[in-house]
C-alpha cells in the first residue's frame, strides 16, 4: 500500500510495527536542522612562537592556532575554540597585559583580517624569572563570509602592550616529573560547523 499524506495532517497507508528496516536511512534525513553540527576540524600544533621585544605594540600571528574549513552551509555559524600556552620574560615584578585577536581568511585576496569583535584582554603578575599561563580563545564567527565549499580559515593574534620582554607560545620545557624531559606544548582545538 503506498504511503498517503491528506489535507488533516494525518499519513495513510504505514501499517503496524512502521516501515521495514533500512526504508529510512541517516542520509534521508534533514542533516541541517537548526542547532546541529556538520563538521569538526581540529587543532593539534606544537609549532613554537617566539615573540622578541620588537614585536611591541604590534600583531603577531601565533602559527599553531591556523586551522581551515570548508563550510557545508552558507548561513551556518563557525565556533572556534583553541588553548594557548606561553611564558613571558620579565626582568623584574612587572604586570604583563596583552590582547588576542582571532583573523581569518576567506580567500578573496585580502589574506588574513581582524575580525573586530572578536579581542580578549589577557593579563597577568609575573616575578623576576616571568611567568607561564594558559589560556583559551573562544569566538563565534555569526557570519563566515564564504560560499559553499570554499576555505574560510582563522588564526589567532597576539598584541603584548605593556611590557618589551619577549613572549613565548608553545616553548620546549622541561618537565621534571617526566623525568626531565624536553616537552613540546601544543595549541589544541577546534573549528565547529554549526548549522542555523
């Protein structure tokens, strides 16, 4: 008996038990229904950034936070979320702030560009030797700015203000419970596609 929809809102023709197994499968289905994911990149990079005096007061790309993807959807939001590490030098008690920033590129020859609401402050005391810290950057990107299936990528920026000593992200340590051992750090996250 063939499956019936009449004008009351009522379906015709399913009998007891429903349909037989594999008549609907998950490829049948609506895979964009609001609130759902339709992708995951991740961001695993231990790439290191050494950031010298002379990057005072200016932006700096922190290589290990890149990551690209190809939306699925042109109206879907893009969730970004990726942890940082980094020490910084001091040459005496001194309170460091800085600024995050996430750019992106979309491609269309302008290369990477703030996206203007998108600053963190970051902030914190540090002693005569500097200090270590971690933290995670967090933005949802409400309008990617490119067609289906072409590269929107993001990368996060770092503007240290107050302070010349250099920064560190992702440096080699040593950690002693490891038995000393050189430990790379990693920038670790994700870019998640989020239909709308």
């Amino acid at each position: 008996m063939p499956i019936t929809i009449n004008g009351n809102g009522t379906i015709g023709g399913i009998t007891a038990g429903g349909l037989p197994n594999g008549t609907v499968t998950r490829d049948d289905l609506a895979t964009t229904a609001k609130g759902s994911i339709l992708q995951v990149v991740s961001i695993n990079n231990s790439t290191p950034n050494n950031l010298a005096s002379t990057n005072f007061q200016s932006w700096s790309a922190l290589a290990a936070t890149a990551a690209t993807i190809y939306p699925k959807a042109s109206n879907s939001h893009l969730l970004y979320v990726c942890g940082l590490n980094l020490e910084h030098d001091a040459p005496s008690t001194s309170n460091i702030y800085g600024f995050l920033s996430l750019y992106k590129d979309i491609g269309d020859g302008s290369s990477y560009q703030s996206i203007s609401n998108s600053y963190q402050y970051m902030s914190e005391s540090s002693d005569s030797h500097g200090s270590t810290t971690a933290t995670s950057f967090i933005y949802t990107d409400t309008n990617h700015g490119v067609t289906v299936g072409n590269p929107v990528s993001y990368k996060v920026y770092y503007n240290r203000a107050n302070n010349t000593s250099s920064t560190h992200f992702n440096q080699v340590l040593t950690v002693p419970a490891d038995g000393g051992a050189q430990t790379s750090f990693f920038s670790n996250g994700y870019i998640m596609e989020i239909a709308q």
